[in-house]
C-alpha cells in the first residue's frame, strides 16, 4: 500500500523514466533528500522500487510499460548520449525525433530549452516537450503501439515529408563493422529513411552496447550522416 501522497509522486515519477537519482527527486518535488529517502524505504520494502548507489529505479516486477523498461537497460549511458546531442541543438532548432528510447533521454535533456519546432511520432516526447518554453510539436497520427508509445507506417512517413527540419536524430538497434545500421522492423527503417531525407543534417545517437549488434532490418549506413553520438 502507498501510505502518502508523496510517494505516489515519487512512484509516478521514476514510472516516467525507469530511474531517478535520490537528488534529482528532491529537485522535481521541492524536498529535502532526506525526506526523499524516507519516502522510499516503504517503496523498497514493498519492492515497487529497487535501490541503487544514489537512486532507485522500477522492480523487475513492478507493472510498468515495455518502453519504461527499455528505458531503463543502460539508461546512465543513454543519459550520457542525449546530454552530448542535446548540448548542439540551439534554442529556436526545427528537429526530428523518433522514437527511440534514447531519444526520449534527448527529450529530457531538451526541457529547459526554448522555441523549439519538434516533429515526431512518440507520444512521450510529444507529452514532455509541448507546452513548455514556447515550443512547437508536430505529431504525427495513427495508432500507438503500446512497446515504444510511437506511430509508424505510410500515413506517417507521408506527415514527414511535410517538413524540412534542421537535425533528424536517429536511434537505432545495432551499427555494424561496415557502418551499416540496422532496426528490429521493416517500419521502423523505413521511417528512418524518411526522417533522414527530411533533415539538413541527421544525426545518430546510439550507447556504445549498440556497436558490433546486429538487427534484422538494414536502415542505412554512416555515409547518410553528419554526425555520430556515443558514450564511448
């Protein structure tokens, strides 16, 4: 049972993201880290949350969405990409996002700047980057696959081609040795493709566990690239 409302907000935020650092809690509800951890040692013995040095993150058995928990897997090393990509977008940047999970750290890591025209097909960015700063989103419609909270297919890749956007970041499931990148879906690499055409400079953001895997489905190679953002 959640005894307080506190740590209701608590749970519903580490829900958003999978993790969140003890500090990083106090910050988004304006408390002491003290109470934070006070807080957390009934979440923890009730095992809705598992600690980890400086933070705590959703239990293996905890009900969160697949895209939460992908979220999770190497999350420290996503945070490290998005920062880096996100430190070369300027307030006032017209940029496509998809819907990788590393693209959504680049959406948090896009929340204090402002003007932005956004173009994707997550419904979480879309959810954190509109309203806020004078940003613009574009999202494109249809139904939402529940795995990644995003749209794909022709209907999408046709609202692509309405716009011409400055940086198209790209996520994806594997880079080979050859510098060919690779997806898990047929239209996961066709939308790529779209979101590469559509950019003045499209940029792969990509954890360093993503070298040398392979996926299924060839989306492209570095030389559609302008620049590459790792961890490692």
């Amino acid at each position: 049972m959640i005894n307080t409302h506190r740590q209701t907000e608590i749970l519903e935020a580490v829900r958003e993201r999978g993790n969140y650092s003890v500090v990083d809690l106090a910050k988004r509800l304006t408390v002491s880290t003290e109470t934070i951890r006070r807080n957390l040692r009934d979440l923890v013995k009730q095992g809705l949350l598992v600690k980890f040095h400086g933070g705590v993150a959703l239990s293996v058995g905890s009900d969160e969405l697949p895209f939460q928990r992908r979220m999770q897997l190497n999350g420290s090393h996503k945070r490290a990409v998005a920062a880096a990509a996100a430190a070369r977008i300027n307030d006032g940047d017209t940029i496509l996002l998809d819907s990788g999970t590393t693209t959504a750290y680049v959406a948090e890591a896009l929340m204090e700047h402002a003007n932005l025209v956004i173009v994707t097909n997550s419904a979480h960015i879309a959810c954190r980057l509109s309203q806020r700063n004078g940003n613009r989103v574009f999202l494109a419609g249809g139904e939402v696959n529940p795995e990644g909270l995003a749209v794909f297919g022709a209907p999408v890749n046709e609202f692509l081609r309405q716009f011409q956007v400055r940086y198209a970041l790209i996520s994806v499931g594997g880079v080979s040795a050859r510098g060919e990148f690779s997806v898990f879906h047929l239209w996961e690499a066709e939308f790529t493709q779209t979101a590469i055409g559509q950019a003045d400079e499209a940029w792969l953001i990509v954890d360093h566990t993503k070298f040398g895997r392979d996926a299924p489905v060839r989306a492209g190679d570095i030389s559609q690239l302008k620049a590459v953002f790792t961890d490692k």
